[in-house]
C-alpha cells in the first residue's frame, strides 16, 4: 500500500546524511531556492509525493539569473521543455557515464 511506501521513503530521507546547502538548490516541489537540511529533507519527500512544479522552478532560476543549464540523465525532454520557456537558454545534455565523467572532471 502507497502509506507503508510513504513510511519507508520518510525513513531512507531521514537516515540520510544532508547537510545545508552551499549553493541554492531549487526543489520542484514549489519551484524556490532553499539552502537549509531541514526544509531540503522536507521538500524531498514532499517531491516523491506531490506534482512537479517544473515551469514554475525554471521561471525562478531564470529570474535569478541563471544562464546556462544541464539535464543529467537519458534523453532531452526537459531541455526541450526549457527551450518552450526560454529559447535563447543554453542547455547542455549529460547522457552517458562518458558525459559525466568529463563534466565531473572539468
């Protein structure tokens, strides 16, 4: 049942290690920056659970001023869906291991 699932990715997001945030990290989950454990530990498990407020997150990174992206994983649909909001935004793709390896690296 979707509780017993609930109660086991309450307890894996509080087992593990979080500590503040150096750099703001924007959870989809309202689409704002946030930089303490505490809320970042709360947003997660909110975003397992809760819609996805992605047009809203991309909105906020733009408006501060963000200028260059990456989508980290298989495929380019979010950078596909960032190009809808803004087209002039750079997104780069990071596919494969190779990819991230040297992204890793630089």
């Amino acid at each position: 049942p979707r509780a017993i699932r609930d109660v086991y990715k309450r307890q894996a997001l509080q087992a593990a290690p979080m500590a503040d945030a150096r750099i703001p990290v924007y959870q989809n989950v309202h689409g704002l920056p946030v930089t303490d454990s505490g809320s970042l530990r709360r947003n997660l498990l909110a975003q397992l659970t809760s819609p996805v407020h992605w047009h809203d997150t991309m909105l906020a990174m733009l408006k501060d001023k963000a200028d260059v992206f990456w989508e980290v994983g298989p495929g380019g649909v979010l950078r596909g869906l960032l190009k809808r909001i803004e087209r002039r935004t750079r997104c780069v793709a990071i596919g494969t291991f190779e990819e991230v390896s040297a992204f890793v690296k630089k």
